[in-house]
C-alpha cells in the first residue's frame, strides 16, 4: 500500500481532523508529522466533540495505531492531558506509539514564546504561546531534548544545563525576570518519563514494516499550506513545514512512497493569528459567517480566538494546492453557506491597478485587493444530503466552479461535522 497524506490549502482550520477521521476508518496508521500543541483539530463522533491537539485524528477506531513522528514538537503534559481527558468520556485507551526521536517542548519554550511576544507588542506575529518557535530554535542550534533522552538522566542534565546558561542570560537582561531552576525542569521530565515510556518506540522502523506489509498509512498535517515558513505567509507562519513533501521527513516514511496527497480546502476562507488576508471581511458579514460556520461557529481550537473571516480564495487556494501536490481535494463546510442569495468569491487579486492570479509574496499581499465574483446561492439547508446529485443545483455548481478554478477533482464534500456528513464523489 502507499501513504496519503492529509493536508490543508490555506492558513489551517480547514477541517483536516475531521477529513482524517473519516478515511482513518480504513487506515492501520495514523501519523502526526509536524507541529505541536498549537493548533486543533476538532472531531465529532458517537463518543462527542473533541478537539485535539497532538493526538492523531485516529485514536477513536481501535484498531489504528497512532504515530506522533520525530518531527512533531511533543509537550509531553499536553500529551498526557489530551490522553487522560478522552478516557474520562469513555473513549478506549488510544493504541499510541511515540517516536523516540521526536524532540520535547520544555516549560522555558513555553515561557519565552509568552515574553516575546508581549514584548513585541503591536509588532508581534501571533503566536498561540504554545512555545513552537522557541522550540524549533533550540532544535536547529542544536539544543533540542529527544525523547530518548529521557531515559538517560547524565545526558539530560547535562543539556538542560546547558540550554539555560544562554537562557537565563536573556531571562535576567532581555525580560527582567528570574532565572529557571534546571532541578525543577529535569524533575518535571523524569516524572512524565515513566508515564510516557510504554508508548515509546522507533516508530521509523515501525512505518517502513508496515509498508512492507502492505499497510495503509495516513499522514496528518497541522495548520495550512500559507502557514509554511519557506512558501507561506512569512513572517506569520509556523516554525515547521506545513507541507505534504515534509511528510517524509517528519514521520520517516519514504518520500516515493507518498502517492495521494488529499487537501482540504474550505467552501469560503478563515484565518487565526496575523498577517495579510486578501479576502478577509468584517462587520455583520464577518459576524454572521463566524457564527453559522462550523458546529459551534468559528473559534480556534486551540486559542478559543474568533476567527478572522473571508470569501472562498480562489488566488490563495490554488497555490496551497499547488505546493501541496495534490491529488484531491475534500472541500469542507458547504452547508455554512446555505443562507447566502448570492456568494462572493475572491478570483483573482488587483496590485497596483493590475489583475493577477499569481499568490505574491507578503510585501505585496499588503498591497492586494480581492477581485470578486459572485455566484448564485441555494437558500436552503443541504445538511440531509447524501449524495452530490442530490445537492441543489448551484450548490454543486458551486462545488464545480472550485474545482475549475484549483484545477484538481472535488473527490468529497462535506456538508455538516458529522462523519457521516461527507459526501463522497
């Protein structure tokens, strides 16, 4: 078997947790591949709602085995609470295995993210406090902590104290604060060691015998192609690739083994955190579209923070698709725009006077305004339908014009939160 890869087009919160839950159905392995804690993936099934945050969108079907791979920023108590809370509403023990490579996000990241950006004040990038960026910065100065370190207290101690010496330099000089005692970081570590350790394993080697075993393998990325910091809306980015290329990577499969790469892409735009929003509306329109959005409207799942909301991009979406590689797209949220008589649509965009259908780069997206188009609505709930024929007529005219515009099949469409709520062509 090859492996699919589960990714999103845009800025994140397109809907990839529900998208993986559903074909996780057919998988044996789930895998996280980048990211960490800070970004959600909301799930709705028999057990409730969910909203999970390192777990993979597998650990409801018994019988998949969910991966956190050596290229996700693993908060080990986040990881323990996301654990514990699935238990206590009824949901069987998750069969979970950690890579032994993957690399810790520490009490100080967590701190130092805090700091930073309340000392950036109206210049900060938005961060969600989850320490990612410092996290990321001590795994490429080499000065990250892997999980398999936890087992070795000399080699622990010895590389806590030596990440704090230059932190607490900053600490005291930079934020005006007091120094972090190394006793009670390797303390804390030690303790979630025992904990963690039955979930531990070399799970390289684990996907690549699946492979060979004819195994299906799902890939599950975090945020969106726009969140990419090499492709994406750079500065206001994640720290990791968001990309399905990184997949090999970050979960240790090999790169020509990944043949479908689904990306999902929402039926209009949202955004958490800063950065330029071609298409962004607000006032009542904005209010009225958060508020209908999703089963509970449209809130990070992480932060709680209304999203900032737009028209479909049809600029932005098609260069997500395009640095995706995608092969399919599961176009998320139709439903939402059933009380619209007509539904704007961003085509392309105009800089400086002239129309492009290029997605440029952050100095110029400042610079960009949304050539919109408006297509005719449906006026009536869809949430019931379960087959594309079925739909209204404009609703899957409108499901057809995106896939003209993005130039890759619409293989699903998802109509409601619910699994069963996903229409497959």
């Amino acid at each position: 078997m090859t492996v699919t890869a589960i990714v999103g087009a845009n800025w994140g919160d397109e809907g990839k947790g529900k998208v993986t839950d559903v074909l996780a159905a057919k998988a044996r392995y789930v895998v996280r591949y980048q990211g960490g804690s800070n970004a959600g993936h909301t799930i709705i099934n028999h057990f409730g709602k969910f909203a999970l945050h390192l777990l993979p969108s597998g650990v409801f079907y018994p019988q998949t085995v969910n991966v956190i791979g050596p290229g996700v920023a693993l908060n080990i108590d986040n990881l323990l609470g996301e654990i514990d809370h699935l238990l206590a509403r009824g949901v069987p023990e998750p069969n979970l295995r950690v890579s032994d490579r993957a690399q810790i996000v520490l009490p100080y990241h967590i701190a130092f993210d805090s700091l930073e950006e309340e000392r950036l004040g109206d210049r900060k990038f938005g961060s969600t406090k989850q320490g990612i960026a410092p996290f990321y910065a001590d795994k490429y100065v080499k000065r990250g902590i892997q999980v398999a370190d936890l087992y070795n207290e000399e080699r622990l101690r010895a590389q806590i104290e030596a990440s704090l010496e230059s932190k607490n330099v900053l600490l005291e000089h930079l934020y005006k604060k007091p120094p972090i005692d190394a006793e009670e970081i390797i303390a804390g570590l030690l303790k979630h060691a025992e904990r963690l350790k039955p979930y531990v394993c070399d799970t390289t080697t684990l996907l690549h015998r699946a492979l060979e075993q004819g195994e299906q393998i799902l890939v599950e990325g975090q945020l969106g192609a726009l969140r990419d910091p090499d492709h994406g809306i750079y500065p206001y980015s994640t720290s990791s690739s968001t990309l399905a290329g990184f997949a090999s990577v970050g979960a240790g499969v090999p790169p020509h083994s990944i043949k479908q790469v689904v990306t999902v892409v929402k039926a209009y735009s949202s955004c958490v955190g800063e950065g330029p929003f071609v298409s962004e509306i607000s006032g009542n329109q904005a209010d009225e579209l958060r508020t209908r959005g999703g089963d509970a409207g449209e809130f990070g799942a992480t932060t709680g923070r209304p999203r900032r909301m737009g028209w479909f991009d049809a600029v932005a979406s098609r260069y997500g698709c395009m640095l995706q590689g995608t092969t399919e797209i599961a176009l998320t949220n139709l439903d939402v725009l059933g009380y619209l008589d007509e539904i704007p649509v961003c085509t392309a965009y105009r800089i400086a006077g002239e129309i492009t259908e290029r997605f440029p780069v952050t100095a110029e997206l400042y610079n960009s305004e949304p050539v919109l188009e408006n297509l005719p609505g449906w006026k009536m709930d869809i949430s019931n339908v379960r087959k594309f024929s079925d739909l209204p007529v404009n609703a899957q005219n409108y499901v057809l014009h995106i896939e003209k515009w993005l130039g890759k099949p619409v293989r699903w469409v998802s109509i409601g939160p619910k699994r069963e709520q996903m229409i497959e062509r």
